[in-house]
C-alpha cells in the first residue's frame, strides 16, 4: 500500500524562532494578519511577541481572541467574519491547540465556504487550498500547529469531532522555546501527556509507517527523559527545548499514522464535560494501552524499553506491562493521574460516550476492535 505523508512547509524551532517570522512574511507579501487567540494569552501579553515582530515588518493585524479551551463551530463562524470585514490575507494562530484548531478551521472556510461540519464526513473533502496560516504555537504538547487535524465543538451536539485534510497545514509553524516557559505546571503536565499519548497511539496505530515509528520512538524518549524536568522547572531550557521537539515529532507520527482509541474517548470527555484534552488522555492512556496490548504486545514492549525500563528476560505481554505501568508512573510523578468522578464525569453519559467514541474517525486505526461495552468498561475503570 502507498503512503502520504504531511508536514508544514516550514518550521522555525528553538529559542527565539518567532524572530524569523517577520522577514519570512514580508518574503511573501501579506498584507494584514489575523491573530487567531484566546482572552488569557491576551491577559498575560504574551501575544505582544507576536505583535511587535509585525510591528517591525509592517504587517498589519487584528485581534480575535474568543477561542475557548475547546473551540466551537460558532468560534469558526465568528473569527471568519472578523477575517472577511477586516479583508485579512492571512491567519496566524498564537497558543496552544485550541487558537490553532479554530484558526484552521477559520483559513479553510475562507476559501472554500460552507460549515466547518461540512468537512467532517471523510477525510481531505475540501477542494482549494485555505488561506494561508501560520501557527505560532505556545505549548508543548497538541502538535496542531503542523498537523492535517483540526478538533471542532458541536455545543448542542455535545460532540467534538476531528476534520481530517491535507489543506489544514500551515505554511510555517513557530515552535518558540520562550514562549513555552510561562507555560503553569499543570498545562506543561496535561499538553506533555497529550504528546505522549500522540506518540504511543501512533506508534501501536494499524498505519504506522517506518517513517512515523521513527517519529513516535524519538518522541517518547524526549517525553521519558523530559517532561518531570520541565513539570517541575518551567525554566528548565533544555527540558523545554527537549519537549518542543518531542511534541512535534510526535505529532510528525500521529498526523500521519492517525490515532486510536484514547483519543476517540477523550474526544467526548472534551464534547460532554469540557475535559482538558490532555488530562483526559493522560487517565485513559493506560487503560486503553491494557486493552490495546493484546494486540500489539511487541509494541508495547519496545514503549518499555525507550521509556528505560529493563525487560530482560520478560515475555512481551510482561514488558508491554512493565511500559503501561511506567507510563503510569510518569502521569503520577506529573500530576495528572486523576479519576473521572472526580473530574464531574457521570456513569449514566458513559454509554453515549462510548458510542460516539466507536464513531470517532480516530477509532479506525486503532490495532484492537472494541465493543460498546467494552469502551464503557474502560472508562469505568478510571471512573
Ligand atoms: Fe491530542
């Protein structure tokens, strides 16, 4: 079978990347941007990084910043009216995955039209390429800023469901280690256990490829050797460099060998009970990796070994184990292992969940068939 595989045109990465993008925009002869981001980094100005360099490039820009934690198709509708009485060329996205997800969602209505749900129903339905956009990307962990997803809110549907298209990509993505080090300890823990989950997903997914396996096994090793560090110091440089790196590989993997049912579930805990995405996948990863090691035990195995774990002399289904328990550990040693109830989470919404979570696209690549019941046991286990 023949394989496709998607990245942004360019990434500038490492402390102070944001300081290319100036001259790579005047390059291109934009003439005023759209800042897609939400009231909070707006509060803490750290948008003003963004601002100032197209101050010094006469770029001109205007402000959108209702994206909420988990964008809505009313954010799409509203930043894209913004956009069009505002006549921008181009969309800049600043923040974590929630500006990047709506900002896609905004550049790829502009030039194709319709509903965001429109192109729900299949993967790459759109026909012209967006607007162009550019993902200023201020966390460690969603890897929106250079993937073919965006993640959309149904409010009234309580649903979140991913657009899969290759036209969601950025022209550059701004991978800035300043930007990510006021980044609080919960939001490092969550959006680290977010790329983690991206690189294990990917990396037991029944479309991994050599070159997305190459891609998660980095990522998980970074995220192993790293994330406790920049949990613990937000100004940890290096740690925070490592993260950058190890979320974007991971999301080089999951763009391209999808995900599976981790996020599938997390999806509705975000649709029903606005969940961070990243807390919920980091309670179900283990759980789901137990299901999914039967499986792919040999897969699971080789997570132990990069995440350091001695395996001589275990079988694969005791070293795929010995992984899911170190996973487990690396979730306590952060913060986020957590249980559901706690979180709100009700047993009588699990059913529709579990439904609308086998219906998730995200579940098609996942390695092992699972029934209804079955994803209910699963959430009921971290319930
Ligand atoms: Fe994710």
């Amino acid at each position: 079978m023949s394989n496709t595989f998607y990245m942004p045109q360019m990434s500038l990465m490492g402390p102070d990347a944001i300081k290319e993008l100036g001259a790579e925009l005047n390059a291109r002869n934009f003439k005023k941007a759209l800042i897609v981001t939400d009231k909070v980094l707006v509060g803490i100005n750290l948008v003003d990084n963004l601002t100032r360099e197209l101050d010094t490039h006469q770029i001109n820009f205007v402000i959108f910043d209702g994206v909420k934690p988990n964008p809505t198709e009313a954010n799409i509708e509203d930043g894209l009216a913004l956009l069009k009485a505002e006549d921008c060329d181009l969309v800049i996205s600043f923040g974590g995955g929630s500006p990047h997800d709506c900002a896609k969602g905004i550049a790829l209505l502009a030039t194709n039209g319709g509903h965001i749900r429109d192109y729900s129903k299949g993967v790459h339905l759109s026909a012209k390429p967006q607007l162009p956009l550019v993902t200023v990307n201020t966390t460690a962990g969603t890897a929106a800023e250079m993937t073919v997803f965006t993640i959309v809110t149904n409010e009234e549907g309580e649903t979140k469901y991913p657009i899969v298209d290759k036209n969601l990509l950025p022209i550059i993505a701004v991978n800035d280690t300043e930007l990510m080090v006021a980044m609080p300890k919960s939001l490092t823990a969550a959006t680290g256990m977010d790329a983690l989950t991206h690189a294990v997903e990917a990396y037991v997914s029944s479309i991994a490829s050599p070159i997305t396996d190459a891609a998660a096994t980095k990522a998980i090793e970074l995220i192993a050797n790293n994330l406790e560090a920049a949990v613990n110091d937000g100004e940890d440089r290096e740690a925070r460099d490592a993260m950058q790196y190890a979320e974007y590989l991971a999301g080089m993997a999951f763009s391209n060998a999808s995900l599976g049912y981790v996020h599938a579930m997390a999806h509705q805990l975000g649709g029903v009970y606005d969940l961070v995405h990243g807390l919920s996948n980091a309670i179900l990863l283990p759980d789901v990796s137990r299901f999914n090691a039967v499986a792919k035990a040999d897969r699971f195995a080789d997570v132990a070994r990069i995440m350091g774990v001695d395996t001589t002399g275990m079988s694969d289904s005791e070293a795929a184990e010995a992984g899911i328990v170190a996973i487990e550990k690396l979730s306590a040693a952060v913060g986020t292992d957590q249980k559901l109830a706690d979180l709100g989470v009700k047993e009588e919404r699990l059913e529709f969940m579990a439904i609308n979570a086998l219906n998730d696209p995200c579940s098609l690549t996942n390695p092992r068939k699972a029934t209804t019941e079955e994803i209910i046991e699963i959430f009921k286990k971290v319930m």
